[in-house]
C-alpha cells in the first residue's frame, strides 16, 4: 500500500486533503458526488479526467466536476490538495460523504 501521508485539515464548512504523492505513483481512479478544487502545491502530474490528459506543473489550480471518473499520476513527488466544501470532520467518514461509494475498496 502506498502512503500518500495524508493530512486533513478541517475549518467551518471546508474540508481540505493534502497528499504527498511520491514520484511514479498514481493516486487510484474515483469519481465525487461534488465539484470540488484541487491545487498541485509542487511537483508535476498528469491529471486524467473522463479520459483526457493534462499535464500540470506546480503551483496550479483546477476545478474537479463532480461525476468526473478521474486519477492523478505523479511524474515526480507532488504536494496536492483536494479542497470540499462539507460539514463533516471525521477523516474516517469522509471519503464517504464526498467519493461516489462505488469507487470506495
């Protein structure tokens, strides 16, 4: 299992994700139930959406559309964040409120 050092930062009705993904690691493939903001802090990635390919260098912003099947594979170690707008603030609830549950292993 890959460690993606996980952080979660939580503060009035916005929950943020920081990943550190290291180089050649593809974080897996899911959907969300929201749209939602992601912002490469550094590093550099391809960001596959509905099948299309974008490369992104950090510092970089994008708005992920919910239902969007999407992945991000790192080219070398990246600092993402995934940014929702949610009430809840339990780390182990809240892949559920905010990834379709179909995509959830």
């Amino acid at each position: 299992m890959i460690d993606f050092k996980v952080e979660h930062f939580f503060s009035d009705g916005v929950y943020s994700r920081k990943m550190t993904i290291p180089k050649g690691v593809k974080v897996p493939t899911h959907k969300h139930k929201f749209n939602h903001m992601s912002i490469l802090a550094s590093g550099k990635v391809l960001v596959k959406v509905d099948g299309k390919i974008t490369e992104y260098t950090g510092p970089a912003q994008l708005e992920i559309t919910k239902d969007q099947v999407h992945e991000v594979f790192a080219l070398e170690e990246s600092v993402w964040f995934c940014i929702h707008a949610t009430d809840v603030t339990d780390p182990d609830c809240i892949d559920h409120e905010l990834i379709h549950e179909s995509e959830l292993s």
